[in-house]
C-alpha cells in the first residue's frame, strides 16, 4: 500500500508533477520589466512563470531524465523553446535550478509541517517522507551533479546548510516532547535515509520506504 502522505498545497507542488499552465502567454514575463507601479505583480508573475517552467523540467527529468529535450519541457510548461532557453541558456543552468528548487520546497515544508502535524513526531516522519520522495525521484540528477562541470560544484553544500537545519528543527521538537531519542544527529540521520534509499529505482524487491519506517521506529521512546 502506498504510504506517501498528502502534501498541502501552500508547500507541496514541486513534489506533485504534473503539467501546468502559463495562462496562455506565449513567453514568459521578464522579471523586473515594465513600469514601478505594475512591477510588484509582474514580479509575481515572474516567478510564478519560472516555477512552471521548473515543475515542467522536473517532470521531463522524473520521466525520461536529465537529457529530456527541450522541447518537451516547453511543451509540458505551456511556452516556447526560446523562453526556456532565455531564462537557461545551458542545461547545466536548468538543472541546477530544478535542483535548488527541490531542496527549497523540502526546507519550505520543515516549518509548515511542525505548525500543522498534531505532534512533532508526526512532522518529522511525514517530513522525511518528502525527503525520500526528493532522493528517489531525482532520476539522473545524481549522476549530473557528480560531473566536472563547475555550475554543479556548490550544490551539495547548499543541499547541506538547507536542509541539515530544517531536519534538526523536526528533531528537536519531537526530542523535546519526548517522543524521540534525544541523541540523533540531523545530518547522520539524512545520510542513513539517503543510504537507504540507493537503489530504490533498480531492484523491484527493495523497499526503500519500509526500510526508513524501520529506521524512524527505532528512534522512538517507548
């Protein structure tokens, strides 16, 4: 049975791919163009625009990976190849922005699901839910990311410094209600759900997902 929760919407749409709309606009708004008084909603606009083109690539990424064409994500985002390219000018450049945008989403949902979840328990376990849909649905981002090309050479530091402090926020609170061991480390805890997670795509007999339950069990007080 499929476990995976239900994520809100305010924080949960890059982990729900599906193809969107740009409401018919044939490229997407530069950002900071136009007048001052139209500038904040363009801004808006802007990004909203960006995030489509990002959920579109991320899709393509998930289905056929990194090498997808760009033409396939214009069309899943609803605009022309040109814009893609204008806003990326390489793959490199897109790649990277699908990535961020990921790791920003799973941080984003840190804080929401503490406020929301009836126990810091519940947070925490639904949280790292959403961190094992990041790490096994990145299909060829991992092996991207490993290249020699430099646009990639930052990016597991921002992975840390991002996530590292959302994931100690969810273990405090939940050690702090007693609900937890109080001596796990956010970072030795990511690294054991990511070594879970190798090769969950390549052996249909492994359950990753069954295997971090395990693992979140063992951290509970009886």
């Amino acid at each position: 049975m499929d476990k995976r929760i239900r994520v809100p919407e305010q924080y949960g749409s890059v982990f729900r791919f599906g193809k969107m709309s740009d409401g018919g606009n044939s490229a997407v708004a530069d950002i900071g163009s136009g007048s001052e008084s139209s500038a904040p909603r363009k801004r808006a606009d802007a990004r909203r625009n960006e995030e489509t083109l990002l959920e579109a690539a991320a899709a393509a990424f998930i289905a056929s990976g990194v090498d997808a064409p760009v033409r396939d994500i214009a069309a899943k985002a609803g605009v022309g190849v040109g814009t893609i390219y204008r806003h990326f000018p390489t793959r490199a450049d897109l790649i990277v922005a699908v990535y961020r945008h990921q790791v920003e989403a799973c941080a984003e949902a840190g804080p929401a699901l503490l406020a929301n979840s009836d126990s810091p328990h519940t947070a925490l376990v639904r949280w790292i839910d959403l961190f094992v849909d990041f790490l096994v649905t990145k299909h060829g981002l991992a092996e991207a990311l490993q290249s020699d090309d430099a646009t990639f050479a930052t990016l597991h530091a921002y992975f840390i410094d991002r996530l590292v402090p959302v994931c100690a926020e969810l273990l405090h609170a939940a050690s702090k209600a007693g609900q937890i061991r109080p001596d796990i480390q956010a970072l030795e805890l990511m690294r054991g759900v990511g070594n879970l997670c190798i090769g969950a795509n390549k052996d249909p007999r492994y359950d990753a997902r069954r295997m971090v339950e395990l693992l979140l069990a063992g951290l509970r007080l009886p």
